[in-house]
C-alpha cells in the first residue's frame, strides 16, 4: 500500500487497553485494530466496558482461526477424551484445569467440555497460561487447553499428553490427534478467532480498500504457511461475513457462560 506500519503493542486486561485504543480512534483508516478470541467474550464477562462492542468499531476481515489442544499431565492414567470423561466422573470435583480466568478459550473450552459430560473440575486460575502449563506439566493441575502454539511443544516432548482437538476438522499441525467431537463429544466446538477492526464511522470506502489488501495478504504463500505450522486456519473474506460471524460466537458464548455460572466482573 506504500504506507509505513507501527506496531503498537497495548497488552494487559484481556485486550480491553488496546480495544479502547481503537475505538476512540480518529475513523480515517489510519488505525487499525487487532481483535482477539476475548473481544467477542469481555462484552459478556465484564459487566463495565470503556466502549460498545456493538457500537464503536467496524469489522474489517477474519483473519485466521485456531484450535485449542486438550491435554493432561502425564501421570494422569487417561489416555483418550472418553477416559477423561469416565475418570472424572468417577471422582467428581478432583480434578482441576489451569486457566486464565474472565473470556478466555483455555477456561470457555473446559467449562462447555464440563456442561457437556456434566462433570465436576475444578477451575485454577494464573495470571499467565505459561505457569498455568509448567504447573499442569509437574501435576499440580492435571488439565490444559490453550491453542496449539504454546502446548504442541510439551506434547511432542512428552512433557504433556494430548488427549483432543477443540475445533470440528483435525489439525494439519498434529494430524494424529482426534478432535474432542469424534473421540465422544459430537458438536464439541472451540475456535479461537483473531480479525482487524477499525472505529466506528470509517468511510466504506476505506474499510473494502484495507479488507482486499488483507485479503491479498492472507492468501499469500509466506502467510499461508507460516499460519500453517501453528496450527491455524485462513480466513479471509467480507466486512459483513466478519460482523455476522462475530454475532454468532457472541452469542455461543454468552449460552456458555450462562450455563458454568460464571458472573460478570
């Protein structure tokens, strides 16, 4: 496009610092926004916002989806998602999962996989998914379900067992490991989702010129392959497909919610 790129990294409080940033932006195309997997959850579990999910921004393209991977300390003796199941079935309220807590997909996974075998685990939260892993490698926790990116690792070292894949297609990453839908939990689904956004009120024009140069970008072959290795999928395609797929994870998640009880914060 011939126009310089600054990185802006506003991290912390669930992406909320960032979002605020975009929001609040001049609507001239000069500022475009990542949205996480936890844009779609923080309008439910946060029951005050320094902006209007709805509202204030203007989708501009999906970019990518990706599975989460269910896993387990290795001295847990359960080696398939069914044996998880019947295990903590048979012990109600003695296993436990690290998580991140409010909207993430490491405690949404674990908590719709519960509503789903009415189980009992008890939910741990860290502060990061890292100590989370570590404690779930020494057994302190004795199950995990992060993206595959930060958990493939530990699996194929053996310091972690993968039990299952939380979206509905196999990884091309680990092709090996059976989604959680086919090894006993059918309709099981968790995909984590990333796009860009751009304020509220950007002319239309703008918004169609950056979602063809996305668009462009993602269907290259360095972009492809380098989404491939970590496990997740293109997306691509219109504002309006991203605005709509945006409504109907919210509302996904929201039944989720609604049902392992958790309350807005």
């Amino acid at each position: 496009m011939g126009q310089s790129v600054v990185v802006d990294n506003r991290a912390g409080a669930s992406g909320i610092i960032g979002l605020e940033v975009i929001a609040k932006a001049a609507p001239d195309g000069y500022t475009l926004g990542y949205s996480p997997f936890n844009f779609i959850t923080n309008s439910i579990v946060f029951a005050k916002l320094p902006y209007d999910a709805a509202k204030d921004f203007q989708p501009v393209v999906l970019q990518n989806t990706g599975a989460n991977l269910l896993a387990v300390t290795p001295t847990l003796p359960v080696h398939s998602v069914q044996e998880l199941v019947e295990y903590a079935r048979a012990q109600p309220g003695k296993l436990s999962y690290g998580t991140l807590g409010g909207g993430a997909s490491t405690l949404l996974a674990v908590e719709l996989f519960k509503i789903m075998t009415n189980t009992q685990i008890v939910q741990v939260s860290y502060k990061s998914v890292q100590q989370a892993i570590t404690d779930t490698i020494a057994g302190q926790v004795q199950i995990i379900c992060d993206n595959m990116p930060s958990i493939s690792p530990h699996v194929r070292a053996g310091r972690l067992r993968a039990l299952g894949i939380t979206t509905l297609k196999r990884s091309l990453a680990m092709p090996d490991i059976p989604t959680i839908a086919e090894a006993g939990l059918p309709g099981f689904e968790v995909a984590t989702s990333s796009g860009y956004l751009l304020p509220a009120r950007t002319p239309h024009d703008i918004v169609l010129r950056l979602n063809s140069e996305i668009n462009k970008a993602l269907s290259s072959a360095a972009v492809s392959e380098k989404f491939a290795a970590n496990g997740t999928v293109i997306a691509g395609g219109t504002p309006e497909q991203f605005a709509e797929f945006l409504r109907r994870e919210t509302t996904k998640w929201a039944g989720v919610i609604k049902a392992a009880g958790i309350k807005p914060q």
